[in-house]
C-alpha cells in the first residue's frame, strides 16, 4: 500500500461525522512536518475535536499554536518537528482584520458577539478570510483544513458566493449610508435612508426591541462593511480550491456502508467546487492486519474463510469506488485509547 501524496498549498478533509476525519487529518500534518514542510492545520468543526486531540487550551482558541512532535512520541534520537495550529473563532479573525486596516470597532457589540459564534452564520465566510490570510503570508508549504460535516461543509465552500452576495451593489448602498451618519441616532438615521424597506425593517426592529437593539445591529453592520477589503480578497480561495496544482481533497469515510452512502452524497453535492485531486480514505480499515495474519494448520476453517471473507469485502470496496477518485487509500484500525498515539500511528501510514 503505498499513500504517498504530493502536498499542496491547500489539502481540505471533508467527512460526515464519527469517521476520525480531524485524526487523519493531524496525522498528516504530523507527517508532513516530520518530512521538512511547514505546516499549519487549521478546524473549521464547531465540535473542536482538534483541541481534545492536541491538549489546546481554551484560551488558545483563534490563535496560532505551535505543537511539538514530542506531543506524540517520545524516542532517544528522533528529529524535532513541530507544526502549527489553529482553532478557528471568528471574532478572534475580526479583531486581526480590523488591527491590520486600522479600525476601531466595538468588539463587545452583542449582536457581533451573536455573528461570530461558531453556529452564528460567519464561521464558514471567517474562515475563508483566516485561509486567505496565510496563504498570503507565505510561511506555510501547506495549509491543512478540518472542516466542519455536512451541511456545514457546504457551508463553507459557499462561503465565497456568500461573501459577493453580502457585498453586492445594493448593501454596499446601504452600509455607505449606515457608515457615513453612524453618528446619528437611530431615527435620524432611518429618515436619511433611501431604501424604504430597510427604512420600515428598522422601524419594525425599533418598536419590537428598541433603540438600544437597532443601534448595536446598525454597529454590527458597519463594523462588517469596514473590513469589506479583507472580505472581498478571500474571493480568490474558490478558485484556488478547484485547481489541482493548489489543493488536495481527501473524502474520508469508512467501510460501513451507512458512511459510504453519506460521503458520495457529499461529494455530489460539492462537485462544482471540487477539483480532480480527490482521494477517498478509507479509516479503520481490517486489511492491514488481515495481511499479516499467519495462519497455520493448527487454525481452524473458519478462521482462514473469515480472513479472506473481510480481505475481500475491502477489495470489492475499492473496486466498486475507485472510478470516482483519484485514489483510494485505507487506513488502519487502530487499536488504542489514546488519541496522540492514535494520530501517530496513522502518520506513519502516509509513507508506507
């Protein structure tokens, strides 16, 4: 079995959840530091299961840390490696975006709080802009993304419509408006406003919550067309994510067919993003171990008939799906309760 891969800028794992795709995902950015590369792993999952994974305290959350090889494994002589990473929290992105253009914004806005929360609607759009801003930055050989499941998956691959349609001609009228009199109080605000529907959503808003609400949603929003800048930059991502020679894709699933069926229909659902550079990874997987399997005479019938039974349900597996990826690759089961031994055995499996 041989996993060899060529890194690129960007490598996306993509899942449904429950098929150890943040495990995979560390473990080849521990491989990928182990062979000389600079690497950052960067979790778009709200789950954060990259922070129980890698000990990151919560108050590392949204900043870069560097984690050490010596997390994994501890052995007389072997090479010092590290790679970065980073729990994304998009209020943490916000406020570096606002330090980089120079803003100042009120950062404790409640209804900003509300956006930048994992769940609030701009975790997948922060994101995009967070990518966007290492890639810029040159350091890295790759940037390895752990992304949410699901629908938030395709979440964050619109992030870039969403990106142009939050800033299209229209709301850009109306944050001009609202940025030029943010001064002004809430009803000499609404009286200036040339959209007569916003003028009536504000009215409704201010008699429903009043003008303490209408206010921090008005902040809000200035604050976002602010650092309109950042935001229009990361547009350039989606196309990066298409072209083979910028980005690897790893599908990963599991043998079950349940898992199965779910990652095809991601994958469907995702084609028009996606390039051809797409490997579907197989995780705990029988077949590594199946082939060492010695059997001897002493061994009972079933035992030899159920070895080549499970050799070759995984066989038939990859026959049946590797039409539709570049590579299919299978990852072994591995047999252990804690999470950083799990990460380093399957980092070893990159370069069998």
């Amino acid at each position: 079995m041989n996993l060899s891969i060529k890194n690129k800028n960007i490598e996306i794992f993509c899942g449904t959840g429950g098929v150890g795709k943040t495990t995979l995902a560390t473990s080849r950015a521990l491989y990928l530091s182990r062979i000389g590369k600079q690497v950052l792993v960067i979790t778009i999952d709200p789950s954060k299961r990259l922070k129980q994974v890698l000990d990151i305290d919560e108050s590392d959350i949204g900043k870069i840390k560097t984690i050490d090889s010596d997390l994994f494994y501890q052995r007389k002589n072997a090479k010092k490696t590290s790679f970065d990473a980073l729990l994304m929290a998009p209020l943490e992105t916000l406020k570096f975006i606002n330090q980089l253009n120079n803003i100042s914004n009120n950062m404790q806005n409640p209804i900003l709080k509300i956006l930048m929360r994992p769940s609030g609607g701009l975790n997948e759009i922060m994101s995009i802009v967070e990518l966007n801003r290492h890639l810029q930055s040159n350091k890295y050989d790759s940037i390895i993304l752990d992304t949410p499941p699901g629908q938030n998956f395709i979440d964050f691959l619109e992030a870039g419509e969403k990106i142009h349609n939050f800033f299209d001609k229209s709301f850009m009228e109306i944050f001009k408006k609202f940025s030029n009199q943010s001064d002004i109080k809430s009803h000499g605000l609404f009286s200036s406003l040339v959209s007569s529907g916003i003028n009536k959503l504000l009215s409704y808003l201010e008699k429903v919550t009043g003008d303490i609400f209408v206010n921090n949603f008005i902040d809000a929003m200035i604050s976002i067309y602010k650092a309109k800048d950042s935001f229009l930059e990361a547009l350039s991502i989606q196309e990066q994510l298409k072209t083979s020679k910028k980005c690897n894709w790893f599908l990963v699933t599991s043998i079950e067919q349940q898992k199965i069926t779910e990652a095809l229909s991601l994958k469907a659902n995702a084609k028009k993003y996606i390039n051809d550079d797409i490997h579907l990874l197989v995780n705990k997987s029988l077949t590594p171990f199946l082939a060492k399997w010695e059997l001897n005479a002493a061994d009972e019938d079933q035992l030899l008939n159920l070895k080549n039974i499970l050799l070759k349900k995984e066989q038939r597996f990859k026959d049946m799906h590797a039409h539709g990826f570049k590579q299919v690759l299978f990852f072994p089961e591995i047999l252990c309760d804690s999470p950083k031994r799990h990460v380093f055995e399957l980092n070893k499996a990159w370069e069998n």
